[in-house]
C-alpha cells in the first residue's frame, strides 16, 4: 500500500449513514402477502457493516423495478443522514436485473475498479461464473453506492475484500478530505 493511501486510510472515519437496499420482486411480494420473506444478504451486510463500526440508518426491500429502484436511489440521495448506500439484488443478467442501468443512470462517476476487482476475486473463487456478474459501484451526490448481486457469498467476497478496506477511505475523498 502506498504512504499516501495508508495515511489517507488511517484517518478516514466509518460511515455514519448506510442504508441497505435489498432488490427482490419475489421477496417483497412474500413481505406484501405477509408471508415471511428472509433477507439474508441483507443480514450479511447489516451485521458485517456494524461489526466494522460503520452505522446503519435503514434497509429497504423493493421489487426489481425501475422506477422504484430509481425513486429509492434518488430519495436516499436526498436524506441528509444517508452517505452511503448498499444495493444487493438485481445485478444479474435476466430481463428483470436492472438495477445496474438504474444507478449507472444515477452516478456522478463509477468507480470501475469495483467491478473489476470483483470478478477478478470472484474468478479465483468460483471460476468462470465470474463473467455472469455485473457488480459496479460509482458515486453520486457526493455519496457511494454498491451494486452487489444477491448471493450471499458475493455479499460477503464484496464486503470483506473490498467495501470495508475501502469505505471509509472513498467517503473521506468523496467528503473532500
């Protein structure tokens, strides 16, 4: 690691607003039934988020829709106690899986290092199934946004490796520190 990032990464701080979106048609029309509808990429993210000292506001279930995905986007940008979000779901290559273009949509700048360093981890663990995922990440309003998919060891793979190492440093450059 070069000085400048170690100094930069010694002086960030921990998020004080995450919000968790988790995108899931099938799971929200099991919450809306009443039945019940686990979350647990969502669970992943929240307690490995917390565990880290980053402080988690709100989760949010909503179907794979784009103008739902977009309004939620576009309603946690303007909560001045949201300065990060985390998306799980929708980023595969079905029909349905449109949260990518959404928040492509969105972003001020991506940060295509994400994605790349993604499939590349995930290469090394799961092979060639690795090229399925459209995981992506950019920044919008001044706040980070995280497009993982929905499987919990992409969750984990993408927390563990990349987004807590790094979180705190991208706000601190996004805060303009």
């Amino acid at each position: 690691m070069s000085e400048t990032s170690k100094i930069h990464k010694e002086n960030a701080t921990p998020a004080r607003g995450l919000l968790i979106i988790t995108c899931s048609t099938s799971r929200f029309q099991s919450r809306c039934s009443g039945k019940e509808a686990p979350d647990p990429s969502g669970d992943l993210i929240e307690a490995k988020m917390r565990e880290f000292g980053h402080r988690v506001i709100g989760r949010s279930l909503i179907p794979d829709d784009p103008r739902i995905i977009r309004a939620t986007i576009l309603e946690a940008l303007r909560n001045p106690d949201v300065d990060s979000i985390i998306i799980t779901g929708g980023t595969g290559i079905s029909k349905d899986d449109v949260v990518i273009e959404v928040a492509e949509g969105i972003f001020d700048k991506r940060l295509p290092g994400f994605g790349e360093i993604f499939r590349r981890i995930s290469y090394d663990e799961i092979g060639s199934s690795a090229v399925l995922s459209r995981a992506t990440a950019g920044v919008a309003w001044g706040k980070p946004i995280f497009c993982l998919p929905g499987s919990p060891d992409a969750v984990r793979r993408s927390l563990e490796k990349i987004i807590l190492p790094e979180l705190p440093h991208i706000l601190k450059h996004v805060k303009g520190g």
